[in-house]
C-alpha cells in the first residue's frame, strides 16, 4: 500500500500597498525576507498581490498599477489630482475584497493607505487583520493620530525608536523593527575613486550631488532654487563643480527635462547601484527634506538641506508641527547637525554659504560625519536585519 502523501500547505494570502520610492524599498526588503524565511522554515512563500514599485517589480511582484498615479504630495497640490486617486483607490479596495487576503499590510503614504485600510473596514469589519507599516509623525504633529491608528489597525511597524510609546499608550501593538537606512552597504575605496576619475575632469575638483524630491511639485520647486545655487557656488569655487543628480522614476524624465539647458554639465542617475556609488563617493550634497537627507547621513556625505511648500500649504503645515527641526539625523540627535533651510531661508545665498563651509573647512564636514554615524547607530532594532524584524513582527498573520 503506498504511503499517504503528506497534505499540502496552502499558501497564505499576503496584500502590500507602498505608494512611494521609500515605501516600495521597504517592500521589497519585506518580500526578500519572508523568503528567506519561507526557506529556512520550509514553508511555502505568501501569493503576494497589491501595489508597489519597480524594486518589488525587481523581485516579481506585480502592482495592479504604477505608484506615479499616487506621487502627489501637499495639500493644494493634490487637488487636480483627486478623480484619479478616487478611481485607484477604489481599485485597490475591491481587488483587496476580490483576493480576501489574510493580511493586508500598508506602507507609508498615508494619505491613500489609510482611506485603503478605512474602507476595508467599513466593508469588511474585522475580518482581515490590518498592519500599518512606517508610522504617522505624531511626536511632531497631530498626536491625535495615534488613537485613530488604534482604531484602524491590528499591528504597527516603525522605523524610529522613540515611536512605540506613542501608539502602545493607545492600546496599538507596536515593533521598532529598524530603518533600512541604517543598514547601507558600504562600497570599497577604490569603486569611490573610481567612481569619482569618471566624474572629475580636472584635479581638485567636487562632486556635488543635488537631490530635488521623488514627487513631480518638490522639483519644479527645488530644481530652479537648486540651479541658482550651484551658479552661486561655481563662482565661489576655484574648480569645478560634477554635477550627480540621483532620481527616481517617479520624475526621472522631469528632472532631465528641467536640467537640459543648464550650462554645466549634469549626470542624472536612474541605476540603484550607481546610486550607492554617487552618494558614497561625492563631496557635498543639496538635499530636498525627507528620507533622502537619512540616506546622505548613511553615506557619510555631508549634507544641506533645502526645502519650499507651497506657501498656504506651509502656513497650515507651520501652525500644526510640534518639532524644532524637519531632518531625522537632527531629531535623533536632539541638534542641528543639518543645516535646515527652509521655505524663506532656501534661498541660493544662503545654501550656497553652507555647502562653501561643508566643502572648504574639515572641521565643519567632519564634524557632521561622525553625528552621522552616531545618528545610524540609533536606528538598528536589537531583533536582527530590518527585513527580517519586520518579517518576524508578520509572523503571527502568516
């Protein structure tokens, strides 16, 4: 009689929504680390469904649709763009419903990720757990964000160590799971060397990596800022400046466009891999506020900051925040390590001067890199990789 043949497991249904550049990188390091887990344990991986973007694409994972559709930020910027993001919203809920998921896990981009998760809930109750993963910002306004997540979510993942008590005071199970961030691969220094013989066409030279937003409203801002800056900075120099500008699909072809008359020369990169090698290898960067300044801090490459809203969307933004600076690497260190231009104060005089300083004292840029790595230093989960926290906070679903 032959042997019974042992029953197989059904795959779990796993549903991601990430909206935006950083919230599909922690996608994919969430996808990368089930995986492994799913091996080592023998178990077969999560049917994976949802929206992402081109680095969950790199790990097989098809979005329902582009996240450029849900690239909009601000509160009037938004406006034009409302019909579509009802329509996709309305997509991702009733493709949620259609596939009854075992759990859906949301990261970042709260704007549509939270009217994702509502929906699901007027709809279906309490019938697929909900994980939120990126916390809303309530250490720096709207603290009464931290009881409605409470109502809205089974579990929450967060990137920065002084989140938890936030939401676990609410009733919220909460991981510190660690920021990605913090975990960036150092190339060696002969890839940096070379790297920069290929930019630099004269001996002494800098790089200067300009980094405007991953959202099409921050560089019709930034950029023209940005250009009167380095014409500032080219003529205080007695080199000249590479120009790098590391993107993201989202505006790649906007920030090409918009930087095709300038009058230097300007290398825009779309490769992640190239993207390590600039940001490692260059002097000095100009950086929009966001997660992007996190990433220059990863780097070791000293960094200004500046940034501009619309300004009644600032005004509104003004009266409700509850923190002194905007840049992470300042609030995890309780000082301003970044210089933090901001709305009237990015002006190109002014970031001129401070990446002069960067560029010509090392006291001043060195200064910064060491707060850089004491800021990385606070930003490691005590539970492994960051992937695999966050992997293993989702355990309890899968």
């Amino acid at each position: 009689m032959p042997l019974a043949e042992a029953p197989l497991i059904k795959p779990k249904k796993l549903y991601l929504i990430a909206g935006e550049p950083s919230g599909d990188q922690l996608g994919a390091n969430l996808i990368t680390a089930l995986r492994e887990n799913c091996t080592e344990q023998r178990k077969p991986m999560p049917d994976l469904y949802g929206v992402g973007g081109e680095r969950m694409a790199d790990l097989g994972f098809k979005s329902l649709f582009s996240i450029n559709d849900l690239a909009v930020m601000g509160l009037l910027e938004v406006l034009p763009h409302i019909r579509r993001l009802k329509r996709r919203l309305q997509e991702t809920v009733d493709d949620i419903i259609a596939h009854q998921p075992d759990v859906v896990v949301t990261i970042d981009s709260p704007g549509f990720t939270y009217r994702v998760a509502s929906q699901i809930r007027e709809k279906m109750g309490k019938s697929i757990p909900l994980v939120h993963y990126v916390a809303p910002t309530v250490w720096a306004w709207k603290p009464e964000r931290a009881a409605k997540m409470a109502r809205l979510y089974d579990q929450l993942l967060v990137l920065l160590p002084f989140e938890p008590p936030y939401f676990e005071k609410e009733g919220l199970e909460c991981h510190f799971v660690g920021h990605p961030i913090a975990e960036t691969v150092q190339i060696s220094q002969q890839d940096r060397e070379a790297y920069r013989e290929s930019k630099l066409h004269e001996e002494g030279g800098h790089i200067l990596l300009l980094l405007p937003g991953s959202r099409k409203g921050e560089v019709k801002k930034l950029l023209p800022v940005f250009k009167e800056t380095v014409a500032i900075l080219s003529q205080k120099m007695d080199k000249p400046l590479a120009l790098v500008l590391p993107t993201v699909s989202t505006v790649a072809d906007l920030v090409a466009e918009k930087t095709r008359s300038w009058p230097w020369p300007v290398h825009i990169v779309r490769d992640s891999q190239e993207k390590t090698l600039a940001f490692q290898s260059s002097d000095v960067a100009l950086a929009a506020s966001g997660t992007v300044a996190l990433e220059t801090a990863a780097a070791a490459l000293p960094t200004v900051v500046g940034y501009r809203l619309n300004p009644i969307t600032y005004l509104m933004v003004r009266r409700m925040v509850q923190v002194q600076w905007v840049s992470l690497v300042n609030l995890l260190l309780q000082k301003e390590v970044i210089p933090e231009c901001l709305q009237k104060d990015c002006q190109p005089e002014i970031l001129a001067d401070h990446l002069f300083k960067l560029l010509k004292d090392p006291s001043v840029s060195e200064a910064q890199k060491a707060s850089f790595a004491d800021a990385m230093a606070l930003l490691h989960p005590e539970t492994g990789p960051v992937g695999q926290a966050a992997a293993k906070a989702l355990q309890k679903w899968l």
